[in-house]
C-alpha cells in the first residue's frame, strides 16, 4: 500500500469521525436539558474521545506526509 492511499484514508477516515461527532453532538444537546441529562453526559463523552481519535489520526497522517 503506498504512503498516498494511506494518507487518503486517514483523511476520509477523520472526516468521517468529524461528521460522527457532530451527529452525535446534536443528540446530546437535544437530551440536555431534559430529566434524560445522564444520556447527554454520556454522549458528550463519545463526541470527546472521537475528537481525541480524530486528532490522533491527523497527526499520523502528518507523520505520513513529512517521510
């Protein structure tokens, strides 16, 4: 597999976590303010450790590009 094909699935796979997230955002904020809250917590939870993958994945991809 060469170093291109790499870099465009780290790309397509962060954008992917990117759009997760922010569906997943949109739930949590939906339950927010309901008797539901512990749910938001916990879906607030998710969005942060896709954002943690997401960033994790754009530094390899940089590691990627700098070789």
């Amino acid at each position: 597999m060469s170093t291109d094909s790499d870099v465009a699935m780290l790309s397509s796979i962060s954008s992917q976590l990117e759009d997760l997230g922010h569906r997943i955002t949109e739930m949590a904020e939906r339950y927010g303010a309901t008797p539901d809250s512990a749910l938001a917590g916990e879906l607030f939870g998710a969005e942060r450790g896709l954002i943690g993958a997401r960033r994790s994945l754009d530094r390899a991809r940089k590691f990627l590009t700098q070789t």
